[in-house]
C-alpha cells in the first residue's frame, strides 16, 4: 500500500524526522486502515462509525399522498473524530497527487526552488479548489439557494442540513486541518510558515463559524464565489509557469476579485445585517441552535469586513509589486537597445577607419615615404 516512492537509498533511522516526512503517507494510510478494519467487527464497530460516517441523522416524514422519510442531519461533539479521520484522508490524497502528477511534471520542467514551491502549492490548491467548487455548486443548485436568495436567512437558525451539505463542511474543515501538518511533511521555508498559517487559520475559522453558527448556507454561497475566484489565480500561475508570456489570466483574475470582495460583502451584509436583523426569530438559545442576537451579528459581520479588507490590502501589494517589476524589465530593455546600436556603430567606425588608414590607404603609403 506504498503511495511514495523511495528514491533515496540511504534508509533514514526509523521514527526520525527524515523517515517520517518520507513516509508519512504510507503511516497516515495505515491508520486510516485501523478505522476501517474496525467495522468489520462488532465490538469495534460502534467506535469506527464515529469517525467514518456522518453522525446526528434525523429522520423527518413528509406530509404528502405518499409518506416519505427524508434525511438531515445536525452538527455536535462527535463531528470532531469525523473530521480527523477525513483529515488523513485528504494528507492521502495530497501525497497521492504530489508523486502521480506534480513531481513528474516538476522532472520534466526543472523549475528552480522558489517556482518548485509555489507550483506545487499552486497544483495542489488548484485540485483542491476545482473539486470544492463543484461539489458546492452543486449543492447550491439542489437546494435552490441561487434561485431563491431569501432562503439564506429566511427559516433561521438552519439548523437541519441535508447529508451532501454536512460531509461538505466536513470534508472542509479536515482539509484545511490537514494544511498545518502538512507544512513538517512538505519541510515548508521558515519565511513561508507565517503567510501560509495566516490564510489556514482564516479558513478554518470562517468555515467552523459559518458551521457552528448555523449560517451553513451563507457560508456555501461564499466558499464556492471564492473557491472560484482562487482557482482562477492558482490555474494562471500553473500557466504561467509553463510560459511566461501567459499572463491574461492574472488580468481576468484581478477583475473576478475585486468584483468577488464585492459581492461577500454584499451578501453578508444582506443575509446578517438585513435578514437575521428583521426576523422574527430573536434571541440566544443555545439548544436550539439559535445565535440571532445584534452581538453575534456584528463580530459575524466585523470577521467579514475584516477578512476582506485584509485580502484587498493583500491584492494591492501584489498589483504594486507586479507593476514594479513591470517597470524594471521594460527599463532595463530600453537600457540594452542603446547599448547594442552604439556598439554596431563603434565597429562600423573601426572598419571605416581601417579603410581610410589601413596599410593599404594613399595616405599610408605617402607618410610611409617621407
């Protein structure tokens, strides 16, 4: 069951940090294993469960011609061990990219150490954000959360999910928690650490919030407008590290993220501070999921604006930096196109001079005889 192949033939000692960062696939899939194994018998079954499938189902019948039980489910304590198990799943999946796709890619174009880093955070985030915002969207079609855009505070506090909609938010948050331990196994640049855990720790606290909080489809709405405008940047900068001159993509890009901060905070504001504000449903009751309370909504609100204004500080050093090295590189071609006319012009001279006072010139021959 070996996902990582063993290039190096110097066995590192075992349980050292080198023989773990090697093989931390092949450990993380083996205690993957020891959960699954544990349904196959009754006594550990029940334990397994907890962190395989998705717990708290509710089943609710249909008032209808025919009676039809439908299934929903709610968040709580055990959702913990689900997560950490989807969380060793996702440092599977990552490995499993990483050796099948990128590395070969990265033998084929040798790219230097810094375009080897961030190609791999680009592919591996590029994968990510393309399978999230497919399932999101459609998740967002089958519930008929665009069609109808009350729905996303009307009803509050959403506290029944649809299974598709909860193992998404599981899915979420074990793989961004599968991002910390993923900074030893990939033996991340100290430099890097810092910006790397700052976007982490926003993710899991937006996500965990929008969960906790029951603002579950708010939170879907926005994930998916802002897994798509990040896999727009992340599939631009695969291209353009295939070739350089391929930069249309960061322009469409700049565009989709101003208009994507935009549109969060106006969805935010319309949900959480005109929705929840004028609903019936007031108040702060803990067992029945409701967190409808002006205190609640403010630091909801103040978290968004927050997070958006850190992001568009974010995106305009970003243009600054680009527009400087801009800059630089058509300066210094300017410096380079002089430099080249007058060195043709000094060897035309040479050859002009040679001509009028070569061996072989009148003038020459006249100073040679006097």
């Amino acid at each position: 069951m070996g996902i990582r192949k063993k290039t190096n033939n110097k066995n590192p000692p075992v349980l050292s940090h080198e023989f773990v960062i090697q093989n931390h696939a092949d450990i993380v899939s083996c205690v993957a294993m020891v959960f699954l194994l544990g349904l196959m018998f009754e006594v550990t079954s029940k334990f397994a469960v907890l962190f395989i499938t998705v717990q708290y189902n509710v089943t609710i019948s249909t008032n209808g011609p025919e009676e039809t039980a439908v299934n929903h489910f709610h968040h709580g304590i055990k959702d913990l061990a689900t997560t950490f198990f989807y969380m060793l799943v996702a440092v599977i999946m990552h490995a499993i990219i990483q050796e099948y796709v990128l590395d070969k890619i990265n033998r084929k174009k040798h790219f230097s150490k810094t375009k080897h880093s961030k190609f791999n955070e680009s592919g591996q985030l590029s994968a990510f954000y393309l399978f999230s915002f497919g399932w999101g969207a459609s998740i967002l079609l089958s519930e008929k959360l665009l069609s109808n855009p009350v729905t996303l505070w009307e009803g509050y506090p959403h506290t029944l999910m649809s299974f598709q909609m909860k193992f998404y938010f599981i899915c979420q948050l074990g793989y961004w928690l599968h991002a910390l331990p993923e900074l030893y196994f990939q033996k991340t640049k100290k430099e890097d650490i810092p910006r790397q855990l700052v976007y982490i720790f926003l993710y899991l606290v937006h996500i965990a919030g929008a969960y906790i909080l029951n603002l579950n489809r708010l939170g879907l709405v926005l994930l998916v407008l802002h897994y798509f405008v990040e896999l727009l940047f992340h599939v631009s900068r695969l291209l353009y590290f295939s070739n350089e001159k391929r930069q249309m993509g960061f322009t469409i890009w700049a565009v989709l993220f101003v208009l994507g901060r935009l549109l969060t905070l106006s969805l935010s504001v319309l949900t959480v501070g005109f929705g929840l504000a004028t609903s019936e449903n007031q108040g702060f009751d803990l067992a029945a999921g409701n967190f409808n309370v002006i205190f609640v909504r403010i630091t909801v609100l103040a978290a968004i604006c927050l997070t958006q204004a850190f992001m568009m500080w974010k995106f305009i050093n970003f243009q600054l930096r680009r527009w400087r090295e801009h800059a630089q590189t058509q300066t210094l071609k300017k410096k380079q196109v002089p430099s080249k006319s007058k060195s043709k012009k000094d060897k035309a001279n040479g050859v002009n001079g040679v001509n009028s006072h070569g061996a072989d010139s009148p003038r020459a021959r006249k100073e040679k005889s006097s």
